[in-house]
C-alpha cells in the first residue's frame, strides 16, 4: 500500500511540474498581444498574397491607431489611416483617391492584426488554438525560422475571415505571417520583414497628400 501511495504521489509531483510548463494557446496569445501594446510604433517590409495576385511594400504604424501601407508593387499605391480617414489611393489602370470616414476599429482585415487594438478585437471575436502544439517549429519545410503557429476560428458567422493562421517568430515574438481565409474560401496570405521598432515616427508620416491629377472617390464603401 506504501508503494502504491508513494507511487501515486510521485506522479502527482510529476504531473503538476508538466504542467507548469504548459502554456495556454490563450494565455500565449495574450502575451504577444500585451508585448504589441508596449511597441509605439514600427516600420516592416511586407508581401501579400490573394489567391493569384501578390503585392509588396512598407507598412507604418504608430499609436494608438495610425496606419500607413506604401507599395512597390503595384508601384506608388498608397493606403493610408491617419486615425479617422481612409484614404486609399491608386495608380493603375485609372489614377484615383478613395476616401472613407470610419472608426478606429471599424476594419476588420488581416493587416489590424499586426496592431494592439487588432489582437486585442481578434481574442475576443476568434477562438484561439495552437496549429500543432506550443513548441516553436520551422515557418515552412526547409526554413531554419522558427515559430509558434497558432489558429483563431471565428465564434460567429458575422466575422470576416471562417480562420485566421498566425506565425509567431519565436525569437522576437512578432507576427511573421498571417493566413485568413473567408468564408467563401478565399485565401489571404501576409508575410512581414525586417520590423524597425520604436522609430519615433513623426505624425506628419500619416498625413498623405494625393495627386491632383487623380479622381476623387468619397465614401466609396457605400457607393453603390
């Protein structure tokens, strides 16, 4: 009977060391999350990819919710959130400014999950798992990046994205890809490089001054 106790007791022991190890795909993400809210803001290199279309650029960001996306390709466009205006303005095949009044966290796209104010809206919107389990492993086969992957699933069929696949550098414990798909299964692809934290960029950043020569657009999310 000793040793049956003694034998249980030892696994306790060892049961409850295991899982002072564990860490929560929640609790992880809020970490990441909590480490996003002390970053005032930072400049990264990025690649998108929607199905057969891919574009690249650099994407700016400053607290508590300035944004700015300048691309190489295509050339010149520009997206740009100085904190109440969309402004969005492009080259091809028709030189043209969309502008449109919403609020800070009226968007709901792949990209505001690089900034405090989209992690946070994600955890309360997605339900948040590891991919495959908690230990980092490479970014893809082949690669000597190591990440956490993790996978949010929408609570409510009203979210704009059915999934959305994080990778999380290990090392750095920024966002090194995002994968969202729709609910129509439409796959978008994020991949962020080179991050420049704590720039001190200027506000003047945010403010994007369009060409004259191009068309204007306003509230161009409601126009039918």
């Amino acid at each position: 009977m000793k040793k049956i106790i003694l034998s249980f007791c030892a696994l306790f022991i060892f049961a409850a060391a295991f899982a002072q190890n564990i860490t929560t795909a929640s609790a992880y993400f809020k970490t990441i999350s909590e480490y996003y809210g002390t970053i005032k803001d930072y400049e990264v290199d990025f690649e998108i990819k929607i199905e057969k279309t891919e574009s690249a650029g650099k994407l700016s960001f400053k607290t508590p919710n300035l944004l700015r996306m300048d691309y190489t390709n295509p050339p010149d466009q520009v997206i740009c959130f100085n904190g109440d205006i969309l402004t969005i303005y492009i080259k091809e095949p028709a030189e043209a400014v969309l502008q449109q009044q919403v609020s800070p966290d009226g968007t709901n796209s792949a990209t505001s999950l690089t900034t405090p104010q989209g992690l946070s809206l994600m955890s309360r919107y997605y339900t948040v798992a590891y991919e495959t389990g908690q230990n980092p492993e490479p970014l893809e086969e082949g690669s000597d990046e190591m990440v956490v992957k993790l996978i949010l699933t929408r609570k409510s069929a009203s979210e704009a994205f059915r999934y959305i696949k994080l990778a999380i550098n290990n090392d750095t414990k920024l966002i090194r890809r995002i994968e969202a798909v729709t609910p129509k299964g439409e796959e978008f692809i994020f991949n962020f490089f080179d991050y420049n934290l704590n720039q001190n960029i200027s506000e003047q950043r945010f403010v994007y001054d369009a060409p004259s020569s191009a068309n204007n657009y306003n509230n161009f999310l409601f126009t039918e």
